[in-house]
C-alpha cells in the first residue's frame, strides 16, 4: 500500500482538484509508479480529514483521464501505461536550431507604432462589412493589393499590377510557395549567394530546390559563376550578411543570364527601404517585371510578428502561387490586411518608417563611430542601408568567440562562417536595430574587454 504524500489548501477550495492534481503529478514524475496499490478511499479521507466523496471524486477523475484502475476486490492501482516516458538522450543544439528570436536583421520592437496600428484596427473594425470576415481570396484582401502595388511602384520602382500581388505570411513563406511552384515533377536547381543566411537553407531545400552556392564579392554576386541553374535567389538592394548592393553591371550581366534560357530571378527585397546615404535602390522586378519574382514584407519595417509579406510574379506564376496559398491554408489573417491597407493608405506606414530610418541612422553611426575608436583593427562594411553591419576580423580573432561575446553583452550577432558553403575569412554579422546609440562605447568597450581576455588582439 502506498504511502501518499498529499498536501491541500483548505482556504483555496477546490479540495477534490487538488487532491487529483497531487496524485497525477506523484504519477508523471515516477513517484507512483505503474500497479502500485492506492489507500482505500476512506483511509485517504481519514488522513486527510476531508469527507469520503472528496477522495471518491479524485479518483474517479484520474480513472477518467487513464492515470488510475479501480476494480472490485482489486481496489484503485495506478495504471500501467501511466509510466512517465523515458527522458530524451541528452544532445548538442542542432548548428541551425536558432530559428527564432532575436536576430541581426531584427528591428527595435520597443517602437512599433501601436497608437496609429491600433487606429487603424479599429476603423478597419468599425467599417468593414461582415462578409468580409469570411473566408476571402487566398491572394489576399483587394484594398491591401491596390495599395501594396501602389507603394511599390513608388517607392521599389517596381513594375506591379494588384493581380501579380499574392498576399502571404512572410518572404519565407512566398519563397516556399515559388518554389513548390516552380519545382513541379523535379528539383529546381537553384543558385543563392554564397555567404547567405543559414536559415533559409533548410527551407528551401524542403520546398524542392537542389542548391548552387555562388561567390559574392565587393559588387556582389558574381553573375560570371552563376551555373546553368532554373533560378538565382539573391538580396541585390543590400546582400545579407555582407550587406554589398549588386553593382550596375552586375544587374545587367543578370539580366544577360536569366534570359540565356528559360530562368527566373526570386528576388529578396528584405530591407531595402532602410537605405541611409541615399534613396533606396530600385528594384531588380522593374527591369524584368516577366523573370523577376519580388519578395517582401514588413518584418523589418513594422514587426516580424506581424507575418504579412508578398510576392510579385509574372501573371501566370503569381496565379499560380495563389492557388498554391489556397491549398496551403486559405490566406493570410482578414483583419490584419485590412489594417494594414489603411495604414499605407493613410501614411502611417511612410511616416513610421522616415522617423525609424533617421533612428536607425544614429545607432548605426554611433556603432560604427565606437568601433573605429575601440577596435579600430576590425574593418566594418556593409553600413549603407539595413539593420546590421558586416565586421571582418583580423587573422586569427575566433568569429564564434566574437559573435558570442556580442551575444553576451546584449547584442545580436552570428558568426559567419555557419553562412559559408567553404572556409572563408573570419567574420561576424552584428544588429545595431536595438542598440540605443548612447550605449553603442560601452557595448564596444565590453566587447574589447573579453577579446583583450581570449588573447585574440
């Protein structure tokens, strides 16, 4: 017979709850292991001077749930399959298991517009028809197309019609949809920069493409070594991680690529608007609105959370990839669309972003300004537009070490050599989004305070 070791609250009520969750938690942590024999329900009441019923009712509910067997003549037992599962092996993270959180790329949450978003909701609230809470078009809400296409003739310089918009949960998302699309019957060869994000490459692996690493230099991709690949997927408006802009004659020897055969360009216009020495370059789906498939989304410009992005396709592909969201899961939240369809519309999505691109500008050159004084041995490139800056270390200096001493410090880092296909210089990508620019000294001084200590300078 079990010796129980129950413990209630008589003032918080509920006896017969607790008296259950006591002995399902003895059960899931092995204390009360599979046959052993319970006390009678009336000993149990008598130890805990609570009527019968109280105890009746706990058992009842854990034979319910499967935790307990009660038999005539057997009396309660706890139930074989109760066992509590065996632990997991203990392993090492996965080298790609980051995938979420804080990030380079990460904007400063701390600022979204919540007043004017929350402005927006409640007109989008107030006015919308109920039918439109129905399940829609799985392109998206017709007011967030009209008004996406319009903002990115005007600010992208993109070549865009509301019908070659699909609305989707995220540039990750319309990458794997493109390429479910493109991959049919086989494998799309697929050429991406080489360094590139690290993250991407499970996904698109999963989403049927077979991948071709492709150096990037000062000009970024280098087009002479592209393969005979399907499609190139490249960040040409600011190149993560290196943060490079494809030089013009880059982009017309691309242009010469993609039309030496029947190949498209899946461009990622991930933070492109953040540009700080001049307008934000123009787009690469403008030069060739019929072999450019454009990505975006407004992770880095509102909030990743958000999970609204789209794709710019040649009619018969964005047609495609609508059908293609709609066998997925129906389209992207009603609401949410709506919203943000008033907030271009009003300019709430143009003055957020002019006031978070002069913020942005001061940390970067309050980063920028503390590592040339604190270290200055580190090359810094990559400053002309984004939220993050491309450090190349000197000889020697441990990129991991680097990265996680920022990481340490309250920075976002990642070494790069985790984005390489082969062994390259070390060097680390740091995030100044969330770097307020009176910290940026002391977050340097910090960092060359631990290297000083790893004897790496």
């Amino acid at each position: 017979m079990a010796d129980l070791h129950v413990t209630i609250n008589r003032e918080k009520g509920g006896i017969a709850g607790q008296v259950a969750s006591e002995l399902r938690a003895s059960i899931r942590q092995g204390r009360l292991t599979p046959g052993t024999r319970l006390p009678a329900s009336r000993d149990l009441a008598a130890d805990l001077q609570v009527s019968r019923g109280v105890v009746v009712e706990a058992y009842e509910q854990l034979v319910a749930e499967g935790f307990l067997i009660s038999r005539v003549g057997s009396g309660t037992q706890v139930a074989p399959v109760a066992a509590p599962p065996a632990p997991p092996p203990a392993t090492g993270p996965e080298p790609h298991a980051p995938f979420y959180g804080h990030r380079p790329t990460s904007p400063d949450l701390g600022h979204f517009p919540r007043q004017r978003w929350l402005a927006s909701v409640k007109h989008v609230l107030t006015t919308m028809p109920g039918d439109a809470l129905d399940y829609g078009d799985p392109g998206g809400v017709p007011e967030l197309r009209e008004e996406l296409a319009g903002y990115l003739r005007r600010v992208r310089a993109a070549d865009v019609r509301p019908e070659n918009l699909v609305i989707v949960g995220g540039v990750a998302q319309g990458l794997s949809l493109i390429l479910r699309v493109l991959a049919r019957d086989r494998r799309v060869r697929l050429a991406v920069e080489d360094p590139t994000s690290h993250r991407q490459e499970p996904l698109l692996r999963r989403a049927g493409a077979e991948l071709f690493p492709v150096p990037v230099d000062d000009q970024g991709l280098d087009v002479a070594r592209l393969p005979a690949a399907d499609a190139v997927l490249l960040t040409p408006a600011h190149q993560y991680p290196t943060g490079v802009v494809l030089s013009p004659a880059r982009r017309a020897a691309l242009m010469e690529w993609v039309r030496q055969g029947d190949r498209v360009i899946l461009e990622d216009d991930y933070d492109a608007e953040f540009r700080f020495d001049r307008d934000p370059v123009g787009c690469l789906q403008g030069l060739a609105p019929d072999r450019v498939i454009l990505s975006g989304s407004v992770s880095k410009a509102l909030a990743p959370g958000l999970r609204l992005g789209w794709v710019v396709a040649p009619a018969s592909l964005a047609e495609a990839v609508r059908r293609a969201r709609g066998e997925l899961d129906l389209g992207s939240p009603v609401v949410e669309q709506y919203a943000l369809a008033h907030f271009l519309r009003t300019g709430g999505y143009d003055r957020h972003l002019r006031r978070m691109r002069r913020e942005y500008h001061r940390r970067r050159d309050a980063l920028v300004g503390a590592l040339a004084e604190g270290l200055p041995e580190v090359r810094v490139r990559g400053i002309e537009a984004g939220l993050h800056v491309y450090l190349d270390l000197p000889d020697g200096w441990d990129e991991g070490r680097m990265a996680a001493a920022a990481v340490a410090l309250g920075l976002s880092a990642e070494p790069v050599g985790i984005m390489r296909s082969a062994a390259g210089p070390p060097a680390v990508v740091v995030g100044f989004a969330r770097l307020p620019a009176r910290k940026a000294a002391e977050a340097v001084q910090g960092l060359k305070d631990i290297m000083s200590g790893h004897n790496v300078m």
